[in-house]
C-alpha cells in the first residue's frame, strides 16, 4: 500500500470481496489456461473455462470505478489431436463485450 493506492495480491474469487464498490483502477491478472494438459492448479477446460471467467468478471463489474481497465494474460490453448489453436480468447472477449459492456481497447503481445 502507498499513498497513490494498494495492491492485493491473492485468489480473485476472494480477493474481490475485500473491495469496495468504485474502488477499482485496474484489474490485472494471469488466469490459468485452458489447457489441454491439466496442472496442478486445476485448469478447466475450454468451455467451463469461459463460464467460470465470465462469472468471475461480472464479480468485477460493480468495484471498478468508471475510468477503470481490464488487462488480462490469456495465453495459447490447443485443439486436441490438432495442429491448431483453440478461440477461447475470441469467444471470451466477445462474451465479455456481450454479456458485460466490456469493450477490447487493445492487444499486447507478451
């Protein structure tokens, strides 16, 4: 913590709950993947993945201030028995814009 504000370091799903209303500049965050490997963290798979993301999101929704940002890793998934990548980035996105108001301001290559 300083004087220009906080950052808490923990779960989301609980972390969200410690935050007031408005209170929120930035979100930014590196969920795990939907891979087609599991970890030991306990990855999902595509389809719970997006669910399980947009119901944490709209968690989000009522603590970020008006000028806020969203900025969030999502690395490549694979397509099992395929040499291609899966849409789960596109389709949470347009899930995201759809389902919440979140607008894509733009991508970074990490």
């Amino acid at each position: 913590m300083t004087d220009k504000g906080a950052a808490l370091w923990g779960h989301c799903e609980d972390a969200v709950g410690l935050l007031d209303d408005k209170s929120i500049s930035l979100i930014f965050s590196s969920p795990p993947y939907p891979l087609l490997r599991k970890k030991e963290y306990g990855n999902l798979d595509e389809r719970e993945y997006l669910d399980w993301m947009v119901r944490l999101a709209e968690t989000w929704m009522p603590k970020l201030a008006s000028d806020s940002s969203v900025v969030l890793n999502l690395g490549d998934a694979w397509r099992r028995g395929e040499p291609t990548l899966s849409l789960y980035q596109e389709r949470l996105l347009i899930r995201f814009e759809d389902e919440l108001g979140l607008k894509l301001c733009q991508r970074f290559a990490w």
